[in-house]
C-alpha cells in the first residue's frame, strides 16, 4: 500500500497541519519510500506499507495512466539521495 503527501521541507501555511499527518500515518506503519511526485507546482513525498517500496511498479502504473490519458501532466521523480 502506497501514498503520497504534502512534504514537509517545504514553504507552506499548514506545515503543523503536514506534521500531525506525517505522524498519524507512521503511526499506523507507513514508511518513507525516500522519493517524490512531482508534477506542475506540486511535489508529494511517497510513503508505503509493507516490505519494500517497488518504485519500478509504482512507474509502470503512472506510465499506463499517462498513455491512456487519464492524467494530462509530466511526472518527475527524484531520489533523496541526489540530493
């Protein structure tokens, strides 16, 4: 099971709002993937339940939805790590 949410190393008007969502969901087992949605002005931070983050599955569903036209907007990944 994956999500994403507002990131909290970011400018914004709700960051106790972000935090007490971040705490609730690793409260509840949710885990960094380490990477990011970003499309537009939006960038979301991915988190999962489970063993591992599969990032190449979570590409491959966005790729199918991009070539069925379901989603009309360019998403960008970036990794904590290249940074």
């Amino acid at each position: 099971m994956l999500l994403e949410i507002e990131r909290l190393d970011e400018e914004c008007d709700n960051l106790e709002q972000r935090k007490a969502r971040m705490d609730f969901y690793r409260q509840n087992g949710f885990k960094t993937a380490n990477a990011f949605l970003e499309y537009d002005d939006l960038s979301f931070e991915i988190l999962y339940r489970g063993d591992h983050f599969d990032e190449e599955a979570y590409r491959d569903i966005f790729q199918k939805l991009q070539d069925e036209h379901y989603f009309d907007f360019h998403i960008e990944y970036r990794r904590f790590s290249d940074h």
